[in-house]
C-alpha cells in the first residue's frame, strides 16, 4: 500500500507526512496555548506539553484533512503529497495521538480540560468539508481554534477560567477573524464558481475588506478598554501599536499580500503581549523601589 503519491520508500513517505507540518499556521496555536499558560502564572512544563501537543496534533489533522477534500475529493489543487489510504492513516493517527493527550489531560487535570480541548480537534476534522462552505464557520474556525487554545492553556494550570484569559481569546477570535476574511478574498473567483459561500463571496470582496478591518479594530478597541479597566497590563497597548502599523502597511497590498503581513503582524501582536504579562510582575517589583 503507498502511502505518497511521488515515491516510495520510508524516506518519500516521512517527508509526505511532514510536508503537512505548515509553521505560519501552527505556531499561532501552540503560541496560544503556551500564553494562556503564563497568563495562569504558575506553570506545570509536563501538563503544559501535553495540551501543546494536543493543538499540534488538531492543527495536523485539519491541513491533512483539507488536503484529502481539496485535492482527491474537490479536485481543487494541483497536487498533494499523500495517497488516499496516506491521508486516512494520517488522519487516524493524528486523531489518536489527540486521542491519548486527552486521556492525559483528564487524568492530570480533569474532565472540564479535556471539554475544552476536544472542539479543537472537532473544528479541525469538520473544517472541509462541512464548516468552510459557510460564511461564519468558514471565517470563525481557525480563530476559534486559537481562542480555545488560549482558554485551554491556561486552565490545565489554573483549573478555573478567569475574566483575563476570556478577554484575550475573544480579542483573538475577533482579530483573526478579520484576517481570515481577507484571506478568503484570495479565492473569491474560484469559491464563487464552486458556491463556496465565504465572506468575500456572500458581501462582495470591497465589503468583505470593510468588514475585516473593522473586526481587527474591535480587537484593538477590547484591548483597550481592557486596559483601562485594569485587567490587562498598560504594556498591552504597545501590542496595539505594533498591530496596528502592520495593518496600515497591509491595507495598501492586495489580499495575499495583505495576509501574508496581518498573519505576521498577529504573531507580533501575540509576542508583545506575552511580554507585557510575562514581565507585569517586575514592572509591579519596581514601582515598589
């Protein structure tokens, strides 16, 4: 049985496997994971691992997934690395490695763990092609992967949620939201001719661009009064400003450009503020002195 399309071999097959490892989308959860951790403050490395590997594994199955619907099923891209029967045993093994990591979140942490970290792996594996042939599914699954992502790190440390890791997976599920529709306009002729309903499609590419920004400006705005009410640290507005000017510059390019520097800019935006929280309780030391 072959399990890549282009040669055999053990070699040919682990690079078809981790050719459907894609950094600029799988870093974003696992950073989302690894923050809502520090937002709990006290962190458990062997916990925190196991919910990491968890969104690893979720993100994995959703781009193999995607590439079994779009290109043996839809006939959508020109190429993909895996057979048929490669894609299913990746999808099975993906789907049981996520499978264990939940028996170990419900062993070391309990069950609402394991609640929060399962509809990562449902949004991965219904993505295509049930969930992206709708405006809101289609536009909302991704971030919601990383709003998840970030409420589930940080209670597999705290085991509580809080108002502080709420807030920061609503400004992210918003923001990314944003910068999904735009990247959505990149295939407006194609999703149109196959009634792929996404956001470009349904409003029209210059409304769906309307609406995009607006939905990253309401996630600067919640930052904001986050701030202003004390829940969020005064660092998180240089989070803002950093955001903000990859969004004026990406406002001048056309969809693929434009998401390809918003997605970049979000990482910006994450890596600020993890180091407004990381380093809140210094800022707290000094003020003292």
């Amino acid at each position: 049985m072959s399990l890549a399309r282009e040669a055999s071999g053990f070699e040919a097959t682990a690079r078809a496997y981790w050719s459907q490892v894609h950094p600029v989308f799988m870093l974003p959860p696992l950073a989302a994971s690894l923050f809502g951790a520090i937002l709990a403050r006290g962190v458990d490395p062997g916990i925190a691992v196991v919910h990491v590997l968890a969104m690893f594994v979720a993100v994995y199955t959703a781009h193999v997934k995607d590439g079994y619907i779009d290109f043996h099923v839809r006939g959508e891209d020109d190429d993909h690395p895996l057979t048929v029967a490669g894609c299913r045993l990746g999808l099975t093994a993906s789907s049981a490695l996520f499978a264990v990591c939940c028996v170990l979140l419900w062993l070391a942490v309990g069950p609402i763990a394991v609640a929060l970290t399962v509809p990562a792996w449902i949004i991965a594996y219904f993505h295509a092609p049930q969930l992206d042939m709708h405006p809101i599914s289609a536009t909302m699954g991704y971030p919601a992967g990383i709003a998840l992502s970030i409420l589930g790190g940080y209670y597999v440390q705290a085991t509580s949620l809080a108002p502080v890791p709420i807030a920061f997976a609503i400004v992210f599920l918003v923001l990314l939201s944003g910068i999904k529709v735009i990247d959505d306009t990149k295939d407006y002729d194609y999703d149109r001719s196959i009634r792929k309903r996404t956001v470009a499609v349904v409003v029209g590419p210059a409304r769906a661009y309307t609406l995009a920004y607006g939905l990253m400006a309401t996630g600067m705005a919640i930052v904001v009064l986050m701030v202003a009410l004390g829940f969020f640290p005064p660092g998180a507005l240089l989070a803002i400003a950093a955001f903000g000017l990859v969004a004026a510059i990406a406002r001048r390019g056309d969809a693929t450009i434009a998401t390809m520097l918003l997605i970049r800019g979000s990482y910006v935006f994450l890596a600020v503020l993890v180091a407004a929280v990381w380093f809140e309780p210094l800022e707290a030391l000094l003020s003292l002195l």
